[in-house]
C-alpha cells in the first residue's frame, strides 16, 4: 500500500492511461518478436525435416541439365560456356553445387577434344547443410564424345549443398519487411487505443475531478458528479452523490 503523502501519486507518467497504453505497446512487441521466433523455428525444421529432399531435386535438376547439354553435338565445349551460368543461376537460389567428371570422361574429352575437363569444381562455403548426390551414367548418345566409356558407365557425379544459412537468409528478409511493417500496425494501434480510452474514461476523469474538489479545504459538499453512462463509471457515479447526499442529511440533523 502507497503511503497518502507519495509525491509519484497523480503524476501524468503514473496514470492509468499512460500505463494501458504502455502495456499494449509492450504486448503487441512482445507477440511480434514472439511470431517472428516462431516462424525462425518453422524454417528450422522444415530445413531438418525436408532439405535433404530439396538438394535431390536440385542435384537431380542439375544433372538432366547436363544430359541436356550432352545431347548436344558440341556438348563437352558447350559445357565450358554453360557450366558457370548453371553454378551461377544455383549459387543465387543459395545452394553450392559440383558437377565432378570422372576418370572415363577426363580421359575421353583430354583425347578427343585435347583439354581436360573441369566440370563445376567442389568449393563448399562453411556452414550447416544437408547434401545430395547424382550420378550421370553413360547412356548410347554420349559415347560419340565420351569414347573410352561404356554404356552404363559413370561419367561424373553431381553434388548439391543445401546450407541452413540460406533458409534463414530468407526468413530474415522477411523478417526485416514485417518488421517495419509490425512496427508501423503497433504505433497505430496505439494511438487507436489512447483515443478510444480517452474517449471511454471521459466519465473517470470527471469524476475524478469531482472528487479532487471534495478532497481540498472548504470544498462544496453540494456537487454531484454527472452520470453520462451506465457503465460502472455510471454506477460509481451515482453511489459518489448518494455518499454526500448522505453526508449533508447528517450535518443537516446536527445541531448547530
């Protein structure tokens, strides 16, 4: 209990008001902060749970790209022209891919072609990820450049990195979008609230001055409070008048 000679007592920063409307400020952050943590765990598992299939469908994309470009008459040279533009279309969706020739087709291209085929070297960045491999076997098409090679045989295996970072990178752009706008709806939300309570504790605040009246020296005891509602501001309203009406029958029945 507050000591009656508090000086806080009456403040503006102690009023109910103010108070309101910080505690719904800090409720809306609060529930903000919360649905963004929410939504970081949901990237989270849907990443343990499924970024191991979405790097096999890329690696398995990546790998019917480059039977596509071996379908083509010019497909060992084309591939030193299409082979960065792959890495590079990956690396902007956030995966890290290789594409690694092996023994057979280094041997085929270096005679047929006369240079040494690199495919898409492995340089994975460091982080969490979840990896998928597939291998391209030689089919009848790809033996007129691959002509050490059987069909059948592995001509290279593609690798594909799916990196957490990447799913959280997403999720943090969304984050910083929302937050501007959370921001923006909690401020004006706010700002509703203050004018509704202002509104709605009209009443209060009359009364309130009604009995900050009485409560001075020589104060009339012949004012009423107004009731505007029935509400409970109605209703102490009306059981404040019925007190002094009381008070003045009994100094009324005092005798001089």
């Amino acid at each position: 209990m507050l000591d009656a000679n508090n000086s806080s007592i009456g403040r503006f920063d102690k009023s109910f008001l103010v108070h309101m409307i910080k505690d719904f400020f800090l409720v809306l952050l609060a529930v903000s902060i919360l649905e963004f943590a929410l939504k970081a765990a949901a990237v989270y598992y849907n990443y343990s749970v499924n970024g191991a299939s979405e790097a096999q469908v890329v690696a398995e994309d990546l790998a019917e790209n480059v039977r596509s470009i071996m379908r083509n008459e010019g497909g060992p040279v084309a591939a030193r022209t299409i082979y960065p533009i792959l890495e590079r279309n990956w690396t902007d969706l956030g995966y890290a891919v290789a594409i690694v020739p092996s023994d057979v087709t280094i041997r085929s291209i270096e005679n047929a072609f006369d240079f040494v085929p690199a495919g898409i070297p492995e340089a994975w960045p460091p982080g969490d990820f979840k990896e998928a491999s597939v291998q391209i076997t030689a089919e009848a098409f790809c033996l007129q450049c691959h002509t050490e090679a059987k069909v059948g045989d592995v001509l290279g295996t593609v690798t594909v990195h799916n990196y957490l970072q990447r799913d959280f990178a997403i999720w943090f752009n969304e984050v910083r979008l929302a937050a501007g706008l959370a921001v923006g709806k909690i401020v004006l939300h706010s700002v509703l609230l203050f004018l509704i309570l202002r509104a709605r504790m009209e009443p209060l605040l009359r009364l309130r001055a009604v009995v900050s009246s009485l409560s001075k020296a020589y104060g009339a005891l012949d004012q009423r409070a107004e009731i505007r509602t029935e509400d409970e501001f109605g209703v102490l309203a009306r059981d404040l008048n019925i007190f002094l009406d009381r008070i003045n029958r009994l100094i009324s029945e005092y005798p001089s």
